[in-house]
C-alpha cells in the first residue's frame, strides 16, 4: 500500500524529493561527490528512473552540479541556503 504523503512532503511534492533536497542540503558532501545510488538510496529511491528525474530538475536548477558520474552540490548557489532553512524549519515543525 502506498504510504499517504506527509505535510513536510506537500512542499516537495513526494517524499523521495524531499529526502533527497534533505540529503544533499544537510550532509556531508563525500570526497569527489555523490554516485547516483548513494543519492537514490539515501532518498529511498530507485536508482533506475525514479531519482533521475529529481537530479535533472536539480542539476537544472543550478543547485547540483555532475562532474564525470559524481554529483556535487553548488554551495554558492542562491537556492542552497533557502533550500537548507527550509528543510531545518520543516523538520523542527514536525513534532
């Protein structure tokens, strides 16, 4: 059965989105980026489609950005901060 989307996820649109945005705002960048399923499984993803089209939109954006199969975050980027304040005032909501 499928699981009813959260109030945290309406803002995301699905649940997969928003814990990928949480992920990539809020943890630490490994050396040399993020592969693809790091990213899909921190998600909760899959690999093969699903995340795909979230790292698109994001890369898009300018927020993440591919350097050879890695994914790297655009710290810089004027979204990144909203982006993070977002997520922390969301998680402090939830309670």
């Amino acid at each position: 059965p499928k699981q009813a989307n959260s109030h945290q996820d309406w803002l995301f649109g699905a649940p997969g989105k928003r814990r990928l945005v949480e992920h990539i705002v809020g943890s630490p960048e490994p050396k040399g980026g993020w592969t693809e399923a790091e990213l899909a499984r921190a998600a909760g993803l899959g690999r093969h489609g699903s995340v795909t089209p979230h790292l698109r939109a994001l890369m898009g954006l300018g927020v993440l950005a591919v350097h050879g199969r890695r994914y790297r975050l655009n710290r810089h980027h004027a979204l990144v901060g909203p982006l993070r304040r977002i997520v922390r005032a969301l998680s402090e909501g939830a309670g």
